[in-house]
C-alpha cells in the first residue's frame, strides 16, 4: 500500500531562457496550486537562470507528479526536499 502522508517541502527550480519556458512552468505550477504554500522567484542574471523556490505541502505521488512534469521542459531543471514529520511536529496545531 501506497502511503497518502502528506509531506512538507521544498521544490527549487532552475530555469534558463526565463521568456521561452515562462507560459510551460507556470503553466504547470497552477495545475498543482492546491500543493503549493508560497512560491519566490528570483532572476540570477550572473548565470543566465531565474531560480524558483516552491515551498510545498503533498502527498508523494502528487508532489512526484509535479516534478516529474516540471522537469521534462527542456532547460528545467529541479530538484525537491521532502521532510517527513517525526512524531506530530509536522501536523497541523489542533485547537484545545
């Protein structure tokens, strides 16, 4: 059985010709907007890249969907962190 636990994370994205792969990634990004908590974006222009940093709240299969589509553009590239919760200090606070 596949485990559904939802995991926090970062998705960091590299992506060179900004202009050319902007409508793609976006694109994508939106279809998986109920995953992401927060996006920056940042131009590198001393190395020709705009970096994306996605911090990110899903299951694996969803994230691993995400990513997977994210890197097959041409001139993508990503690499994610997932952090599991150890114990409840990644669960949501419940009210007392």
């Amino acid at each position: 059985m596949v485990s559904q636990e939802k995991r926090i994370g970062v998705v960091a994205l590299a992506i060179h010709d900004r202009q050319a792969r902007a409508a793609s990634v976006n694109s994508i990004i939106s279809q998986y907007a109920d995953l992401v908590v927060g996006r920056m974006g940042v131009p590198y222009r001393e190395r020709g890249l705009s970096i994306i940093a996605l911090l990110v709240d899903g299951n694996t299969d969803a994230l691993g969907a995400m990513t997977g589509k994210l890197g097959n553009i041409p001139g993508v590239k990503v690499r994610s962190v997932l952090l599991t919760a150890a114990g409840r200090e990644l669960s949501p606070k419940e009210d007392s």
